[in-house]
C-alpha cells in the first residue's frame, strides 16, 4: 500500500482551522509565534529546526477539523530556546471530537 500524502496545518491542511486562540502575538505559520508586525523567528523545539508547522503562545486552543477523513495526526509540543523553564507547565490537550479530551503533561 502506497503512503498517503502528509498535509500540514501551516499549509494545504490550513482551510481545516476552525478556530484559534492565544495569549500573546499573532499565530506563525511555519514560524514562531511573534509580536504584530515583527520578523517572526524560525521554529526551534531544544537543537531541532522545524520548517513546517504552528507557532502558538500559551494559553492557546486550536480547533481543527479533520473530519474523519485522516489515518493520523501528529503532533511534536515544545518551547524555544531560552523558555526551557516553562517546559514543566505546558499541558497539552488533543481531543477528537467524537472521544473526551485527554491532557497529558510533557
């Protein structure tokens, strides 16, 4: 059986986000989270560079509906350099909407 093509939230999945919330700045897409109208930095999650994905700031929530019409989702949660000391408090919370959230502390 063939793979299935991978889509990303930050581009052709993008239509899929229903809805979004965060404490601070504007969302990055394929970039950090950042201030209105700054440069925003890449994505770095401790030594690894990201080129795809969702940059956030806490407390956020993001909706996406995924319809049922995907085999996975995957998802890696993390902090930028120099925020390590907030790693210990981030709760992350992936519910399908057909099964009760489950949080998991990372």
């Amino acid at each position: 059986m063939e793979n299935p093509p991978t889509e990303y939230l930050s581009e052709e999945a993008r239509p899929r986000l229903l809805f979004h919330t965060q404490g601070w700045g504007e969302l990055g897409f394929n970039t950090c989270t950042h201030a209105p109208g700054v440069e925003p930095l890449p994505m770095r999650i401790r030594d690894r560079s990201y080129d795809k994905g969702l940059g956030t700031h806490a407390p956020s929530e993001i909706l996406v509906d995924l319809s049922g019409q995907y085999l996975a989702f995957e998802a890696e949660i993390g902090v930028q350099p120099g925020d390590e000391a907030v790693l210990q408090a981030i709760v992350a919370t992936f519910a399908d909407l057909l099964d009760q959230p489950r949080a998991r502390r990372v």
